[in-house]
C-alpha cells in the first residue's frame, strides 16, 4: 500500500486528499508516510494499539520499551487506544440508517459519538526504524443500546486531519462513509 501512495505522489499545491481504509490501511508505516505530505486518511482501527495522551510531544521519540523488567523496577501501565476511547463520554447522538446485509435486516440505530486527539505508538517490531509517534484525532460512534439480540455497532475511525468539534467528527463519520461508493 505504501508504494502505491508513493506512487501517486503527493497533491498539488492548496490541494487536499484524503484517503479512506478499511482496517487493512491501518498499518503504521502507511499513516506515517502519509504524514510526510502524500495525503490525509479516514482509516478503521483494527488493532488495539499502544498509544499515550502526550499529543503536544509530537513526532518526539518514545523511550524505548523493555521487554523485561528488572526485578524492583516498577512499569508504568501501557495505554491502549480501544480502552482510552471507550472512557470518552458521548459527545452527541444520531440516528443512522442502517443499510440490510446478510446477517441483519434494514434498521436505525441511535447511535453516540465521541472524539478527541491521542498519539500512536509505534509498534515494537518497528521500534529501531526512523517512524516517530503519529498524532491522530479518533472518532468513536457506538450503539449504546442495541435492540435485544442485536450486536451492539461500534466504529473507530482514525484521522489525521483536525478534528475538533462534533460537526467535523460526523463529517469524518461521512467521508469513510463514501468508502463504499468508491469501492463500487
């Protein structure tokens, strides 16, 4: 994926693209590059990464992780994005129509959103490579209360483009959104 975004080069001047993935985007050496000016993205979160809340720290390198600690040494406890951004409060609701698949029929969901900034980890295997931590801005949307027997919705998008009022996070909401038109 990554060639592929270097292939298409970076935007003109004044111009702005976005790329949407899917969870197979979420690869870091990927969002990392494209902080390098090839673009911005909407990307679905696949894995619970490590990340820390030092967002005015920036691309500022992380210590390096032990992979054992020394007797007596005490760990400061890893921060995970799926629990952080579990522990926003919903700051605002719609309802959404969901389109029928294969396992549900046509239905709406009230659903809440939340959003806020936090900074990703690079991963271990990556460590000793020249990737630095990425500022992200994260829009959760989930179903609190999901019909009986329903699987309760719950979306994490990540996005490298400001995020700071619940009007830009629907409209990150909206641009993963066209993924599917897109696709087509």
């Amino acid at each position: 994926m990554e060639r592929s975004v270097q292939a298409i080069g970076k935007p003109p001047q004044g111009v702005q693209w976005i790329h949407i993935g899917d969870r197979y985007s979420a690869i870091f050496p990927l969002m990392s590059l494209m902080g390098q000016g090839y673009g911005d993205f909407v990307i679905r979160a696949a894995q619970d990464r490590r990340v820390d809340l030092l967002v005015e720290q920036a691309e500022t390198p992380v210590a390096p992780r032990a992979h054992r600690r020394q007797a007596g040494q005490a760990q400061a406890r890893a921060l995970h994005l799926f629990e952080v951004v579990r522990g926003w409060s919903a700051q605002g609701a719609h309802e959404l129509k969901l389109e029928a698949s294969q396992q549900s029929p046509t239905r709406v969901a009230r659903v809440a959103i939340s959003y806020g900034c936090v900074r990703l980890v690079p991963p271990v295997s990556q460590e000793k490579t020249e990737l630095r931590p990425l500022v992200v801005w994260v829009v959760r949307v989930w179903e609190p209360q999901p019909p009986e027997g329903v699987e309760a919705l719950e979306w994490v998008r990540l996005s490298s483009v400001p995020t700071d009022t619940l009007e830009q996070a629907w409209e990150r909401v909206q641009w993963y959104g066209a993924r599917w038109i897109i696709e087509d």
